[in-house]
C-alpha cells in the first residue's frame, strides 16, 4: 500500500470512529443516511488558506482542498 493511500485510509477510519458519537443522537438511527461535502482538515482552517493554494479561503473554496496537507506534511 502507498504511503498515502495509507493516511488517507487511516483518517477515513479516524474520521468514521469519531463521528460515532454523533451518529448515536441522530434521530435518523436505523435508515439510510447519506452526507454529502467535502472532507476538511482542522490543520488547513486554523491556517486560513489553503496550504497548496494560498490565495484560496478555506472554508470559501473546499472544493479545492487536496490531500496534500495530509500526506506531505509532518
């Protein structure tokens, strides 16, 4: 497995146990749920601007965030 295929499997799991808790108080237990966005890092927010495009606003352009931030940077 590549490298970053491998963060990114990690943090999809990271991602899905800790919604856990969330998924619990919805009133919607017990159905087909479907959420829909874009995956954004807390690391790129608190930046302000994206890391591979700095002209770009995080939270006014998540459509181009990558992964860049995730697998590039320790």
């Amino acid at each position: 497995m590549q490298p970053s295929s491998f963060l990114l499997a990690s943090f999809l799991v990271v991602m899905s146990v800790t919604s856990g808790t969330s998924a619990q108080n919805c009133s919607a237990q017990g159905k087909n749920v479907t959420a829909t966005g874009f995956v954004m890092d807390n690391y790129c927010i608190d930046l302000g601007n994206l890391m591979d495009n700095p002209t770009v606003k995080t939270l006014e352009g998540p459509e181009v965030h990558s992964i860049h931030c995730l697998v590039d940077l320790k």
